[in-house]
C-alpha cells in the first residue's frame, strides 16, 4: 500500500493526467465554503498515521458494502451481469491508495488534476477505459453524493482504533468529513450541463 | 415559524407543485444507500423537538456565514450588486420551515415533489421566480454539494443545547447529516446531463 507505482491504473502526477477544469482560486472559494483550515491538514495527517495499517480492513467493509447491495454492485458487472473480478481488484488497490492520499497528499494543482481524474473515472467519459471492462458506462451523480455518507459514517471506528482522544478523533472525523464532501463537489463537474457547475 | 400557509412562497403539499420525476424506488435505493433507517426517523422527531424554538438563532448563523462570504452572497445580489433584502427575508421564512420539515415530514410523495420544487428554485429553472427578483440565475452546483459541511457541522452545538446524552445528540446528528446529503442528491436532478443522474 505505499509503493504507488506499482498500482494499475494509478496515474497521480503522472503527465497523461490532464489539467482539471477547476482553477486553484476556484478550489480556494470551496475550501472557505467548507470552512477548510490548517487545522483539518493537520488532522488529515494524523488520520493518515491512524489508517496507514488499516487500510485492508477499510477496503473489506466498503467492499462489503457495495458487494451486499445489488442496485451498487452492479457498476463492477460484466455485460453477462456477473461482477468482475479483476475490476474490482484493480480498483480496491487504486482506492486503498487514495485514502491515503486523501491524508497526506497538498491540495495543489496535480491533486486537483487527479481529481479531475477520478471523476472522469466515475462519469461516462472514462469509466472502464483505465481496466479495459465492459461494466455499466456511468455511476450515477446520485450515487456519488449519496456516497458521502457511507464513506464519511464507516471511517469512524477506525479514526478510534489507535488510542486517540475523544476530541483528537472528532477532529480527524471532522477534516475527513470535509475532504470527501470536496472531492464529491469536484467530481460532479463532468455531470453538471454547461454552466451549471 | 408554524403556520406554514403564511410564508410567501411556499407550496409543500399544494397542487402546483410539479410531480418529482425521480420515483419512491429510487428514493428507497438511495436510502439504503446512505444507510437511513427507522431509528433515524426517531432522532429526526427528537431534532425537530429540539430545535423548534432555536429556528431563528440558526438561520442568523446560516446568513452570517452566507453574508460574510461575497462569492456566497452574490446569489442574493440585484443587478447593482447590492444584496435584496426582501429575497433574503422571504427566503428565510421558507428555510425555517425547512428545518422543521426536514425534522417532522413523512418522506413520501409530497416531499419527494417539493423536493423537486427546491431543487428547480435553485438551478436556473426557477430561480428568482417565486420571489421576483432579478439575482444571479443559478446557484452552482459546487456550492449545493459543498454546503453540506456548514449545514451538517453548525447543527451540531444547537442540537446539545437542550441537555440530551452525548450518545442521543449524535444521533440526531447523524440523522440530520444523512438528510441533507439525500436532500443535496435529490437537488442535484436538474443540474446533471440527460442520463447522469
Ligand atoms: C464518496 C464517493 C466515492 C468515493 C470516495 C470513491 C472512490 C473511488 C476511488 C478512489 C476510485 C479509484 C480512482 C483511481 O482510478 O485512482 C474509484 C473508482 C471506482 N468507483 Fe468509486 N468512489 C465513490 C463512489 C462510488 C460509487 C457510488 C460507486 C458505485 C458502486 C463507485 C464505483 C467505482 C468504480 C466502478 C470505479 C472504477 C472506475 C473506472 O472504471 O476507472 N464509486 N472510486
Ligand atoms: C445544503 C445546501 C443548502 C440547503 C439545505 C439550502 C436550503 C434552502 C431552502 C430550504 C430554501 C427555500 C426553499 C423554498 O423555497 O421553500 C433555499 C432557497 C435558496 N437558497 Fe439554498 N440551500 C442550500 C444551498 C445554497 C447555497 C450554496 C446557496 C448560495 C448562496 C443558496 C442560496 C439560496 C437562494 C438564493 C435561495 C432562493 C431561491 C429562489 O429564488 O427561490 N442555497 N435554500
């Protein structure tokens, strides 16, 4: 779970990723809107101290989670509506990888060209090309804000695992909370009709 | 803050109110999806107990924040630039309801469709329109989904302050963040492109 080049798919930084449509500015008037501050940099990193050897366990439970729900599996499935395998494990190493960078990376212009990444992952324009698959063409908008929740709710338990306070953990949760609340608003950009972003 | 019939502009229930064009199937799947269940109706209720008489302490939070940030007030700006009072008034009466319908309402076919009614009042479909004004067309979609994180995390404190056990305010206020991010998913409808949502 560190040696990030040895992941497929996973292009951070790399120079086939392209420039995100989203200014810096444009991202500095989310993160006021988000009432974004050192403090939750902070947290975030020591969340990514918590998480790092945790990271297998997280990936179980969300895996479970979409695995336990048709109406979401469906979005890793074969044209014979059988879930991919391959897919999916392509995928879980991506996502292993991101919820560290969610900690640890800036949120500087190569994390916001690799959000744009990302979202155009979920979005018609680019799901499946990075795996090669014939799955579902979209996840639905819907689905990617409804996601807020399981993501932010289910993270919890682990921010507690490593002896932290009360207060410490609240605040991890808190800076975690605000992050994939960021990250879902820059996603939905190919979603949105001209202008309405 | 209770005779809902004397706030100008608002329809919940009444026959004008256009049919959501999203069904109560797909309304179950997102619950499911942000893991909603019985006993958040229950904190829902006991939210609604407690902030009933809070409502205006909230809403001066919600528009100090929503005035102190110019890319946020520009949303309630006329042609000159200058902030509408009489927007910001009638607005306001409707958001109060707001909180208390979010507590109380079945979450059923009438909520569904003014769902959609505030959905459309905030994209370029109808905004402006109820209360006449000439303000900016559309509220973007980037600050809909990041508004989220304010509306979630200063609900927090005015939920303690009726003296619940720490375990019964988290729940209210986990209830309360699920409702939002369903209510921002639901908003999102006429912002994304034909077949993304
Ligand atoms: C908060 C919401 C979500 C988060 C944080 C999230 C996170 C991620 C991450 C980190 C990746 C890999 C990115 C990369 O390629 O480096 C990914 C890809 C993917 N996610 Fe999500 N996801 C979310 C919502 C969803 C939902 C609702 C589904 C539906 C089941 C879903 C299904 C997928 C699929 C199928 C891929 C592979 C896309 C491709 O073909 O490249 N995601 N997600
Ligand atoms: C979680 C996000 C949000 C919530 C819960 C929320 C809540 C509401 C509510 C309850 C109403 C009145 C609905 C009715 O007419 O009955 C409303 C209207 C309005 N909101 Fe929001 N809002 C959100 C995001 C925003 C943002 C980011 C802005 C930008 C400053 C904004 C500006 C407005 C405006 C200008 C109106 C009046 C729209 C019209 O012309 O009818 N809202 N909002």
């Amino acid at each position: 779970m560190t040696v990030s080049t040895s992941i497929p798919g996973y292009t951070y930084g790399q120079p086939e990723v392209a420039q995100s449509p989203i200014s810096l500015e444009a991202l500095a008037q989310l993160q006021e809107t988000i009432l974004w501050s050192e403090e939750d940099v902070r947290y975030l990193q020591m969340a990514g101290e918590v998480l790092a050897d945790q990271v297998d366990e997280i990936l179980d439970l969300w895996y479970g989670f979409v695995g336990s729900h048709p109406h979401l599996l469906h979005y890793f499935t074969g044209p014979d509506g059988q879930p991919i395998a391959s897919y999916l494990e392509r995928v879980r190493a991506r996502f292993g990888q991101w919820i560290l960078d969610t900690c640890r990376r800036p949120y500087d212009q190569a994390w916001l060209n690799y959000q744009h990444e990302i979202a155009l992952r979920h979005h018609r324009t680019k799901k499946n090309q990075v795996d090669g698959v014939e799955a579902p063409p979209i996840i639905p908008l819907r689905y990617l804000i409804a996601f807020i929740v399981p993501i932010t709710a289910t993270i919890e338990p682990f921010l507690a695992k490593k002896g932290h306070s009360p207060e410490e953990v609240a605040k991890m949760h808190q800076a975690w909370f605000k992050s994939i609340v960021l990250q879902v608003t820059l996603w939905s950009y190919p979603y949105a009709r001209e202008g309405d972003f």
